[in-house]
C-alpha cells in the first residue's frame, strides 16, 4: 500500500445532523473528549467561559447557547485521524449545513430518545440521502425517560424508509439506566454514575460468550438480565444484520444507544465509526470523477468564514481535500480565474483554533487564508481544470432591506456585507435604482445573528427593515436579449447578488407565477450551483 492509499485508509470525515436539542453539541465535545483533542467536558464540569462547547466558538453561539455555523475538529483516535464537522441544529441556518454534508463521507444522526425523529432530522436526512451518504444513527439521552427501543427503531424504519440494525441494546431507561449490550463485539457496556470518574475516558467492556454467560448475572439484577436477553433475541429476530455494503450504500442504519451527557456510548460510537465509517469517497466534477488516490492534488471550497479572529479581520476559505497529498508552500491552480496560488499558510482546526499544516490528504479539511480570491464552490488542483458539481445555494425564505444606524456608515456596511455574502451566510442583494441593500435568509433567527455580528465584528449597529418582496429567484435565459428584456421591464423588481448575478424580486407568489407564464423563455430558479 502506498503512503497515500494508507493515510487515505485511516481518514474518517464525517458530520453530526440532529434537531436543535437533541444533544449534539455535548456529542461532539464527548467525540473530542474521547480522542483526547481537550481535558476537560466543559458542558459538564467546567465553569464560566470553559463551560462553552468547543464548538461553538463564535460571540453570539456563546451568548445564546446555539450553533449558528459550521465548525471543524480535527481529532486523532485509534489508528483513526476524525474531521468532525459540527453543523447547525437550528433549521434557520439550514444552507451551511447542507454545504457542509457535500464535505464528508459519512454522517451520526442524533435522536432525542424522548422526542424520535423530528422536523430537522428529516430535512437532513434528506439530504443524505441525495447524496448517498452512510449514517450511523445515536439514540441520545437514555439516562431520561423516553421512547421504547422497538418503537424507535420502527420510527426509523417507517419514516426515514432505512433498515435498521442495533449495534448496541439499552439495559434500562431513566433512573433505571444501567449502561447497554454491544451487539456486534457482544460485550457488557455499565455506566458509571460516580461522577469523580467523569474524566475517565475509557468505557472498559466486560466481553461476553453470548447472551447466555453468566457474568451478566453478576452485574445485572434478575430482571434486568432477563430483560436484555429477551429484547436482544427479539431484535435480532426482527431487525436486519449489520451488512456494511448495505450500509454504506446508504441504505442501512446501525443504531446506537447511550447518554452524551454522562460519557456513556460514545467510546462504542466511536469504535463503530473506525470500524465502519467510510474513508474518503470519490468526488463528482463535470469532467470526471475524481478518486481519493489519485497522487494529484484536488480539493474545492465548501465555506467561507469571516472574522474567525476579529483582531485580524480574516476570512477563511475551508477546503475539502479529494485526492492526493497537500504539502505546504505548494501551487495550486484556480480554474476559475485561471491564477496559481500559492499555499503559504494552511491551517487545520480544532474549532476557532489553529496549528499550522505541514502535509494533509484527501478526507483532510484545511482553511487558506482568503482575500476574496476563493468562493464557495471553487476547485483547486495541479493544474487540471476540473468544476466540482453537488455544491449548492438556495433562494432565501425571507427578504429585509438593512441600513446602518449611523447613515455616514453606509459604504462600511456594504464592505461587511460582501463579506457576509462570501460566507454564504445570507444572500446579498443591491437593488438596481436605489443604494438599498436587501438581505435574504432561511430563517428569522438569522436576521438577529447577521445584526449580532455586524455590530461586534465590524462595529456597525445596523437595523433590518421590511421590504415590499417576499420571494427572490436567480434568473437566466439562453437568449441575452430576452433576458435583458426582462430586466429592462422590472427594473424595480431586479437585484444583483454579490456575484453580479441578477434576481427577480416578486412582491408574492401570485406574482411569480405571472412572470413565469409571461416569460416562458426566462428561467426563475429556486436553487443553483455554485459559480465556479
């Protein structure tokens, strides 16, 4: 095996989708826990500023206790080398997350063991699910009361049309949560409740001969013992076995049981990613398909993230390697603009921090320091000119007119907004005749956190304003003239986005329908590629 073919092998990229609420940020800080990236659990221990996740690094997460942005951790365990990529749970910033699954190979649906599958989950199962993507699924918060195993799995069966197999059984529900049986390793998992060995980063097992070995007796009472063997034999009769094709195909579930909160299931959990989870798939381009072996270098830019250190105003383009070995100080050819740049500074992330990049790989996620050069979507390669596809934006929900408190502010607030619009964070739009600038999101929220962040990250207190639109759509034709009529007869309804790409702003969906039926020759499009 080559020393590419081999640190390709050990790369395991994936994310972490849920509902708000379920759990998955206290997740991801137990995953870096465990592969020893921090000391210490903040969510549980830690005091004051300590007690922010790890992932959540930006001043308004850390104010309102939400993931508004898409974070990578890069983690070491076993012989494993994780980037974790944590998304959003909050449906308002829904496009970053979906960017971000079109980063990684394989994905760990959060369930609330008290809630099931809820709206966000399924929107971001289908997203996978376009995309093929493996998931392992984490049933979260068994020290609570909530559903029963069997009803959970055939909630996931029945509504998300996935076959199921538990990679791991429950002992217990709430009060009575003992720890779980680890069906494919058949091993005895106990929860420790003392919480003086909450540090403890190993979940040692007590391996088993089968259901039927007495040592479970000795560390389960009667009933309990009982219990387990009977749901156990009961899911195994009525659930699929573990077939990884199956599974990586996108077809099949494994499920797991535990409690992020008390350390319990993430060491299985993350046993079962190294054992399972894909490494670096192949990448789709209009070309070709680009494989993870390929000694080429190629990557393309899926985020673009602005003021991840506000003393120094910087923008961060994030890179998801697809083939070859990445060696800093080396050139990368740009096809869009046809430049080479040079890859002076490559970082790779735990969160907000950063260590310089010597040499990465495909499944690596790297950030290269961005002066505007580099937008989301972008290829980067050795020379190649390849245009990877898959990589979306998606007309708004919900349109407002923003102005800056201080009127001799506005030139500043346009240089905030660009790079705002960078980020794929909102669509930026500036209407033909007038200065207005119109912003256009997923979902409220994103209204108080793109105010939030102009204020603290630019020092511009802005307010948003209604507008008299409320659907935005890109607009194209294969004949310029048609197009340019059409323009010319809504010229009060046209906007450019920050690509210089013009839109349609319809007062309602009425409205719409009408241009549709009176252009037939102009395309009114809901979603698009990124422009590469």
């Amino acid at each position: 095996m080559s020393r590419i073919q081999d640190a390709i092998s050990r790369r395991r990229t994936f994310a972490i989708i849920s509902h708000p609420d379920a759990g998955k940020t206290t997740l991801t800080e137990k995953l870096l826990l465990y592969g020893g990236a921090i000391q210490l659990a903040g969510a549980v221990k830690a005091r004051g500023e300590r007690r922010r996740a790890r992932s959540d690094w930006m001043k308004v997460e850390k104010e309102r206790g939400i993931s508004v942005t898409s974070s990578v951790m890069t983690f070491d365990y076993g012989d494993c080398t994780f980037n974790l990529l944590d998304t959003p749970g909050h449906e308002d910033f829904s496009e970053d997350t979906y960017r971000t699954l079109t980063a990684v190979d394989s994905a760990v649906m959060v369930l609330d063991s008290a809630k099931g599958i809820e709206g966000q989950t399924r929107k971001l199962f289908e997203v996978c699910r376009m995309r093929d993507v493996p998931i392992v699924t984490f049933v979260n918060k068994l020290d609570r009361e909530g559903m029963d195993p069997f009803e959970l799995l055939d909630q996931v069966e029945q509504e998300l049309q996935l076959e199921v197999t538990p990679g791991s059984w429950p002992i217990g529900m709430g009060k009575t949560f003992r720890g779980s049986y680890d069906l494919l390793n058949e091993q005895l998992m106990l929860m420790h409740r003392d919480p003086a060995r909450d540090k403890e980063r190993k979940t040692e097992g007590l391996v088993c001969e089968g259901l039927d070995d007495p040592k479970i007796d000795q560390f389960l009472d009667e009933s309990q013992a009982g219990q387990l063997r009977e749901e156990v034999e009961m899911a195994r009769g009525l659930c699929a076995e573990f077939d990884r094709p199956s599974y990586l195909e996108g077809n099949l579930t494994p499920v797991y049981f535990g409690s992020a909160l008390n350390n319990f299931g993430v060491q299985t959990l993350l046993d079962a990613l190294v054992d399972m989870a894909p490494p670096p798939r192949p990448q789709p381009t209009k070309e070709r398909q680009v494989e993870p072996s390929e000694e080429k270098v190629t990557g393309f830019v899926f985020k673009i993230q602005a003021n991840m250190d506000p003393k120094h105003r910087d923008r961060l383009a994030f890179i998801r390697l697809c083939s070859g070995e990445f060696e800093r100080g080396m050139k990368l050819h740009h096809p869009r603009s046809g430049k080479a740049l040079n890859m002076h500074n490559p970082v790779l992330f735990l969160a907000q921090d950063r260590e310089l990049a010597e040499q990465a790989f495909a499944g690596d996620i790297i950030g290269m320091p961005n002066h505007g050069n580099l937008h989301i979507g972008d290829a980067l390669t050795e020379g190649e000119d390849l245009h990877f596809t898959g990589i979306p934006s998606f007309a708004p929900e919900l349109l407002q007119r923003v102005r800056a408190d201080d009127p001799m502010r506005a030139k500043h607030l346009g240089r905030a907004l660009s790079q705002l619009a960078e980020e794929g964070a909102a669509l930026i739009l500036k209407t033909r005749l007038s200065s207005d600038w119109i912003v256009g999101v997923a979902g409220a929220l994103q209204f108080e956190v793109l105010a939030d962040r102009i204020r603290t990250e630019y020092n511009i207190p802005v307010h948003f304003e209604s507008t008299p639109f409320n659907t935005a759509r890109w607009i194209d034709a294969e004949d310029p003239k048609e197009l340019k009529a059409f323009e010319t007869r809504n010229d009060l309804q046209v906007a450019d986005d920050h690509h210089d790409l013009p839109v349609y702003l319809a007062k309602s969906a009425w409205q719409l329908t009408c241009a549709e039926q009176d252009w037939p020759q102009v395309r009114f499009m809901k979603t698009r590629e990124q422009i590469q």
